[in-house]
C-alpha cells in the first residue's frame, strides 16, 4: 500500500495538526513546513487536504507539495532551488 492508498484517520490529533496547519497556510497564502515521525500521517493528510481544495482553470490543483526522503537530509534542500 502506498502512502497515496493509505486510509486517513481524520480525527486523530497528528492528521487535526496537520490539517488546520494546512488550513492556516492556505488562508495566509503562505508556505507550511510539516516535519514529524514516520508513519504518523504526515504525507496522508497533505494529499487529503490537497485533493479537496479548487483546481486552477487549466485543471492544476492549488496546492503544491514536496515531500523529503531521508537522502534529502534537511529543509535547506528544498529551498537551495
């Protein structure tokens, strides 16, 4: 199963984090950094949150997301570009 098949427990405190943290950013047109421990619903919640949000008349979701492996080492990978 991947983490794109992976079933969303939508009232557990991590994915509650989550979610209004992605609510917050969105609202304030902003960025979001969301770092936790494997396997907590991290990447989960994203594509929940993403999949339910307005897509851009050429049919791109507004949401962009990028997601870390361990062999990216740390944010600073992300913002180089």
């Amino acid at each position: 199963m991947t983490t794109r098949d992976a079933k969303l427990i939508e009232t557990a405190p991590s994915t509650q984090r989550v979610l209004n943290t992605l609510r917050a950013a969105h609202a304030l047109r902003s960025m979001a950094l969301i770092i936790g421990p494997t396997g907590t619903g991290k990447t989960a919640a994203v594509h929940h949150y993403a999949k339910a949000k307005p897509v851009t008349p050429f049919g791109d979701s507004t949401i962009r997301t990028m997601t870390a492996e361990p062999a990216t080492g740390d944010v600073r990978a992300f913002l180089i570009e």
